[in-house]
C-alpha cells in the first residue's frame, strides 16, 4: 500500500500560503507526500524573492506544481474579488489535467486527499467527481468558522437577512451581541467576520460554505483549549495547531530584513514593543501619524513592520514631527523569530489569527487594533477569555490617538497579572504538540484516515 499523497491548495495570499506549508511540512516529516500547487503568479513571486529558500531544506517529499490563476500580470491582484473569481472561472477545468500528470509521475502513491484553504473550494467539487477525499485547512480562528458554517440558522432565526446585513431586534442584539453557544465570546453583529464585504462576496461566502461541506474534516490551526466551546459546533472541526514550523522554505511576498534580529540581540529582555499589522491591513495616513507619535511618546525601543506595496514602495509619509530614534523600522521580517525573542515585551496587532496563534506560543501579551474579518472575534478572545493582553480604543473621530496608545502600553507593561497568563497560556498550548498531546493525537489520526 501506498503512502498517503496530499495535493495541497492555498488561495494565494501569504495568510494562506504559509500555514498550508507549515501543515505540507508536518505531513512530510510524518512520511506523507506533498504536491503544492501555487497559482503561477504567486509561485513566481515568492520564488523572486526567496530563491534559495523553497529549494534548500525542502522535505523531498514535497513538490511544487502550478496552474495559471486566469488574470493578466498587470491585473491588480489586491482586489480579491477579481482573484476568487477569476480562479473560479479558470483553474477547475485545469485540475484534472494536472492531477492525472501528477499521478502518471507515481503510479504507486497517487493523489489521495486534497487540502483545500477558504476560497479554493471548487477543487474539492473536482476531487469529489474523480473520486478523491477532500479536506478543509481553515486558517482564521475555529470560532470564525464557526460563525460561517452558521450563517443558514442566523438567517433562519431572524438575526440577519439573506445580504447579512440587516438585523432584526437590533436594540436585543446590541445589547447582549450574539453567542452560537455558551463559553464562546460574544460578538457584536457589527463585527461579523463578512460584515466588511458586498454582497457579491458574501454570497460567494455562504456558497463556499455550502462546498467545504464536501471536506470531510475541517482542519485548524489552534488547540482545543484555546477555542473549546467552539468544538461542539461540528463534528468536522479538528485541531492541530500551533504550526510552529519555523522552517526557512515559507513563502514571503516580500523580502525579510534579518538585521532587525541583530538589533534585537543588543536590546534589554522585555523592553521592546513590537508592532505589525501583518500582510493585508492597510490605514489611513492620519492613523499611521497618530501611531508612529504615540511610538514616540513612549520613549521605549520599538520595532515597527511597515509593510511595501506590492512594488516595494511604502504608501505613508513619515509626519516632521516623528523622531522615531528609539525604534527599527523594517518593510518585512520573520514574526516568529522576533515573537520569540527575549527583548519582545509585548505585541499591538491586528489580531489576524496567525499573528494571534504566534503570539500566544509565544507568551508575548497583546495591543489589540483589530480592522476587519475575524480580526475582532480573536481580540474578544485576546482581551476577554484568555485575559492576555488590552483593547486599543477608538476616540470620538474613529481614531486611535497617540494618547491612547501610551497610556495602553504603559497599563499593560505594568499588569504583572497579564504577563503571567501570557506564559501559561503558552504553555497549555504547546502541551498540544508534545508526543502524547491532543494535537499530536488528532495529526496522526488525520493520517491515518488519508490513508
């Protein structure tokens, strides 16, 4: 009998791509093989920027194949509604193509299962016809799925209409938000993970949903105790998390600056703030004024990512007044690697789930700036559940002000309290993937299945 062959399919953004590649790593060091199919635009991409990488350290049995994402190169990929559908329209007729050649190549361990991320469910309609298992890689929050595989009952019960829009019993549901079941955070229906999309995406949400049932497990990057009500929703749902492959061969759209970890070094423990709002966010440019003063007032070492376009310019201006002498400034860099530094005090995120998960096996506290998505679920989780880290709050005009954020990182370097939590927090987590561990446990069993 063959070993199990995973084709692997991430819709191509970073937040995507990188866990999928972390999981392709942990099933390769568990003898499975990997096919990795990249849009050829992506793949080109982070090849330009890490040759090296994808081609040293890389498992042997992990292999990168490609298909055309339908757009031309000058097409704007940042608009992901132009991407989703042009991927829609163009790569389910080339897949079979591809799985047959990739199959010719070894007879012995053809295609088995096909691990798909959110957006890409139509392989799974085409691995469902030739006969292939199908699974889901889920990289936000478990909860956040949770709220999607929901939406049918949300709007069966009245709490939102078929655009997920308007809401019923408004004044009920603004006072009490809503919960799916008990010990999950409760959420303000303003802050549903789709509530920032039209309704063209939300229909393709809700249709995607209706696919990814296909998947016969929905796989997460968290642990049980992190999100444990969440589990109860489904039966589908299955941790494995924390990824925390720290491997050299993830794919960066952008190019990595390592002197920010030499800096770092000559940093005392625990002194410097670290601030990344990962690689989609973007803010207007009096924000980023009120951010790099506030950076300022705190007259502590930061280290600020301000992340390049996609031509490698930086959209903000610098205001005169910034002195910016106490921090590092870089365009891009290895979270992990700054996270686990000993000089990191705390964290002001977006609240991604990557960065949340990072963050947490790290025992790093947190600034919470959520912006969109599920950005707002995890920071209720951040702030409100595990008690890690403190909300940033918004003033009257809708912005973070400079005042705010000194007096936020000053409460939250003084809560000794939060550190704590930090530290066990990621001891619980890590517990996950320890040999006997939950996480350990559901990855070998997942194999087991696949094969």
């Amino acid at each position: 009998m063959g070993i199990p062959h995973f084709l692997v399919i991430p819709y191509p953004i970073p937040g995507h791509v990188n866990p999928l590649m972390q999981l392709s790593n942990l099933l390769a060091k568990n003898n499975c093989k990997i096919t990795f199919l990249n849009t050829e635009f992506s793949h080109k991409r982070t090849n330009n920027i890490s040759k090296d990488n994808l081609k040293n350290d890389q498992p042997t049995t992990i292999n990168f194949v490609t298909l055309p994402d339908g757009l031309e190169p000058e097409d704007n990929r940042s608009d992901h509604k132009k991407v989703i559908f042009s991927i829609k329209r163009n790569m389910p007729n080339l897949l079979p193509k591809l799985i047959e050649d990739v199959n010719d190549l070894d007879v012995e361990n053809k295609i088995s299962c096909i691990v798909v991320t959110f957006n890409m469910g139509w392989a799974l309609e085409v691995g469902f016809n030739l006969g292939i298992k199908g699974v889901l890689l889920w990289t936000a929050s478990a909860t956040s799925l949770a709220y999607c595989y929901s939406i049918p009952k949300l709007i069966d019960d009245g709490i939102m209409d078929s655009a997920g829009t308007h809401f019923l019993s408004k004044w009920v549901l603004i006072i009490h938000g809503i919960q799916l079941s008990s010990n999950m955070p409760k959420i303000d229906t303003a802050n549903f993970p789709w509530r920032a999309h039209d309704k063209i995406l939300f229909d393709h949400i809700a249709q995607e949903m209706q696919t990814m049932k296909l998947g016969q497990w929905w796989l997460c990057n968290t642990t049980y105790n992190l999100e444990h009500a969440t589990f109860s929703i489904s039966p589908k749902f299955l941790p494995l998390g924390p990824f925390i492959e720290n491997n050299s061969n993830k794919s960066s759209f952008w190019q990595e600056d390592t002197t920010c970890i030499d800096w770092l070094d000559k940093q005392a423990p625990r002194s410097v703030i670290y601030v990344s709002f990962g690689s989609l966010v973007a803010m207007d440019q009096n924000q980023f004024n009120e951010l790099a003063l506030g950076l300022d007032l705190l007259n502590k070492p930061f280290l600020w990512i301000v992340r390049p376009n996609n031509d490698n310019k930086v959209n903000y201006e610098y205001p005169n007044e910034f002195l910016g002498t106490q921090g590092k400034i870089v365009g891009w860099a290895s979270q992990k690697k700054i996270l686990n530094h000993y000089a990191i005090s705390c964290f002001i995120s977006h609240c991604g789930w990557n960065s949340t998960i990072e963050g947490v096996y790290c025992g790093v506290p947190f600034l919470c700036w959520p912006f969109a998505g599920d950005q707002f679920i995890n920071k209720s989780y951040i702030c409100d559940v595990w008690k890690v880290g403190l909300e940033l709050v918004k003033d009257e005009n809708g912005f973070i002000s400079k005042e705010e954020i000194w007096k936020k990182v000053e409460q939250l370097l003084g809560d000794e309290d939060i550190k704590e939590r930090s530290l066990k927090l990621k001891e619980f987590t890590l517990d996950n993937i320890v040999d006997d561990g939950h996480s350990s446990k559901n990855l070998l069993n997942f194999i087991n299945w696949a094969k």
